[in-house]
C-alpha cells in the first residue's frame, strides 16, 4: 500500500492509489470468476459498475471510516444481489473494515460486517427465487462456514492490527517521555553543578573583594592578598565551568578533566579560609575507592554546606565530618551560628541541590538548625547503589 499510517502522508492526501489498485484487482479477478463460476449472471455495465463503487468509496475510509464502511456493505450486498459472481468484491469491505477497527469504532465494524453476513444468508437461502439469475436454487449450507469463517476472520486481523498499532503509539509515546525524562535530568544536573561551582566561588570572590575594599588604603599588602585569591577562585570558576559544559559536547567524547571528588577537599578547605572561614575535617577525607557518583556528590555536598556557612552564618568556624562505611558514607557540617540570611533554614536553592544529588544516588540530606543555636548538615550516600542517573 502506498499511503503510510493509516493510509494518508504526512501532507494529509488520500489514499487513491490503494483504492485504485483494489478496483484493478477486482475487475480483473471478477472477470476471472465469471469464467469459472457457471450459472452466476454474467458482469455486465451495473455489476462493473458495482465493483468500481466499492474502491471509490475506500479513498474516504481513513477521514469517514463508519459511513464508508456501511456503504461498501450495502454495495457489497446489492452485488450479491445482483447474481454477480463471487469473488474480490469482498476486498473492499475487508480494508474498509480495518480502517473502521483502527479507527477505533469496534462495534460499528462488527455490526456492518455481521449485516453483510446476514445479508448473504438472506439473499442466498430465502431470496433466490426473486433475485437473478434466473431459476437459481438455495445455495447449499456447507460453504456458509467458509464465509462465516471469513467474516470473522477479517474482524479478527483488524482487532490484532488494531492492538498491535495501540501498543506502538504507547511505545512511541513512552521512548519520547523516557527522553524528555533525560534531557529534564541532564539540565538538573548541569544547572547543579554550575550553582555549585558559581555559589560557592562567587561567594569567596565577594567576601574578599569587600576585605580588598575595606583595605584598599590602608593595608594594601593584605588587599593584594585578596586580590590574589580573587583572581584563583575565578580561575578555579572559570575551569570547573569548562568541564561542566563539556558534558554538553558531542556524545561519546570524554570530559577534559576528571570530575572533582574528596580528594580535592583540602582545596576546598582552603578557599574558605581564604574566605575568613576556619575548618577542621575529622574522619576518612579521601575518596579512595568511592564509586564516581559518590565522590562527586561528597564534594558538591560539602562544598554547598560550607558556602552556605560563608554566606548565611556569622559563625568563623565549621566542622566537617566524615564517616566511611562498608554500605554508606556519611557526612556532617556543623558552624555555630548565628544565622545572618533569611534562607538559612532549608529553603535555598542550594539545599535543594544538595537533597536531589543525594536523592539520585538513594541517598538523603538532613539539614536545619542546631539546639545550641549553630546549624548541622547531614548526608548519607549509599556507596552500594546503582550509578546514578545524572552522571551517566
């Protein structure tokens, strides 16, 4: 067939080259059956006539289905009727049955399949002596099981037909929603990972261009240090900026550089003492043996929790701990306040970051304040999971 999903292109034509190959056929294979087929009237004009009206009627099968259906029946039967021999006639109500089943209309095709059937049984046991040709007898009933067999038939490919068609558009429409699951967890994962990298650099860069401010005058010695750091925490900006984005390359092309992870928490430690924070780190703070996906939310998490310290407390100190087990890591950053932002109690952005890349990996992140009046952080990454979604 020429036309493609359900018999019309993509520009919406109707499908005249499937109808017009059907009439071919039934003409040909008509005239064929006159030969073979004693006693049945001879095709003559009205009958050509009745097997080019049966085809006509399918370029409309796809855009009126139901009507077109009931037509070809009723043109099917009046050729019946007519004495005609049997033969392709009963093409056309098969493809106009299938469209109808496709189309959704399951009962309409039954009932005008099963009128049709009916029909002939009608025309064939009780009608013959008024309808040519002339001195025909009852047809005999062996056959009829043929035709019912048929009838059934042809419902019964339209419904697997109809079946099969449903469950491809449910497949199409899952790969499509699986992709746009994906390209909705990729930009998640790009858009933490520049929060990340930005929030906690730029925060550094802020506290020491207001030290190099304030000192400007009179001690330029230390507002050169602060320019000094400055100009290193944009570098290191503008470097793990870099390699996020090189996720958004060609697929299959390695990133430049590897992904950071706990190894690099001493560099972290010291941008936020160049920030005016002071931290301690107990426990294991190496990522030695860390799954990736671990590592780098262990980084990501403890450098958010210590921005927010930089940004959010008062407090000149923090506490890291880590924590290794054989099933989970966990982490913990304690400041003692007090709090100076608004946001400091869990509703940031970057909390939220934190729990989604914990969420990912089947993890969880407590966060909120202390009784003493400091405020904790507390994450714990399952080290036995499957590698997270994000960083594939």
């Amino acid at each position: 067939m020429a036309e493609r999903h359900g018999g019309q292109d993509s520009a919406g034509r109707l499908p005249w080259r499937s109808a017009l190959l059907v009439a071919v056929f039934a003409q040909a294979g008509s005239g064929w059956a006159q030969q073979v087929q004693a006693g049945r009237e001879p095709l003559g004009v009205l009958g050509r006539l009745l097997l080019l009206l049966g085809p006509a009627l399918l370029v409309l099968r796809h855009r009126h289905p139901v009507p077109v259906l009931y037509g070809v029946c009723a043109v099917t039967l009046a050729y019946l009727a007519g004495g005609y021999p049997y033969g392709p006639v009963f093409v056309s109500v098969a493809l106009a049955a299938l469209a109808a089943v496709v189309a959704g209309h399951r009962h309409a095709a039954w009932a005008a399949v099963g009128g049709l059937w009916a029909g002939h049984l009608l025309i064939g046991h009780w009608l013959y002596l008024r309808l040519p040709p002339p001195g025909d007898g009852p047809a005999p009933w062996a056959p009829e099981g043929a035709v019912t067999a048929w009838a059934i038939a042809v419902l019964a490919a339209s419904e697997l037909v109809r079946v099969r068609r449903e469950q491809w558009a449910r497949d199409r429409a899952e790969r499509a929603a699986a992709e746009r699951r994906r390209v909705d967890q990729e930009r998640l994962r790009i858009a933490r990972e520049l929060h990340d990298v930005l929030a906690h650099s730029i925060s550094v860069i802020n506290v020491q261009a207001g030290v190099g401010l304030a000192l400007l005058d009179t001690d330029p010695e230390q507002a050169r240090t602060a320019l000094t750091t400055i100009k290193a925490a944009s570098k290191e900006a503008l470097g793990e900026v870099r390699q996020v984005l090189d996720t958004l390359r060609a697929p299959g092309e390695a990133p430049r550089t590897p992904a950071p992870g706990l190894d690099r928490l001493p560099e972290l430690v010291g941008q936020a003492a160049s920030a005016g924070l002071t931290v301690s780190v107990e426990g294991e703070a190496e990522g030695r043996g860390l799954p990736p996906g671990a590592d780098l939310a262990a980084f990501r998490i403890l450098q958010e929790a210590l921005t927010n310290v930089v940004r959010h407390s008062g407090a000149r100190t923090a506490r890291i701990r880590i924590g290794r087990r054989a099933d989970a890591l966990e982490l913990c950053v304690d400041d003692d306040g007090p709090a100076t932002g608004g946001d400091a109690g869990g509703s940031g952005t970057g909390l939220i970051g934190m729990r989604e890349r914990a969420a990912s990996l089947g993890g969880t992140v407590e966060a909120g304040p202390r009784p003493d009046g400091g405020f904790r952080v507390r994450a714990r990454l399952p080290l036995r999971s499957p590698a997270p979604r994000e960083d594939r």
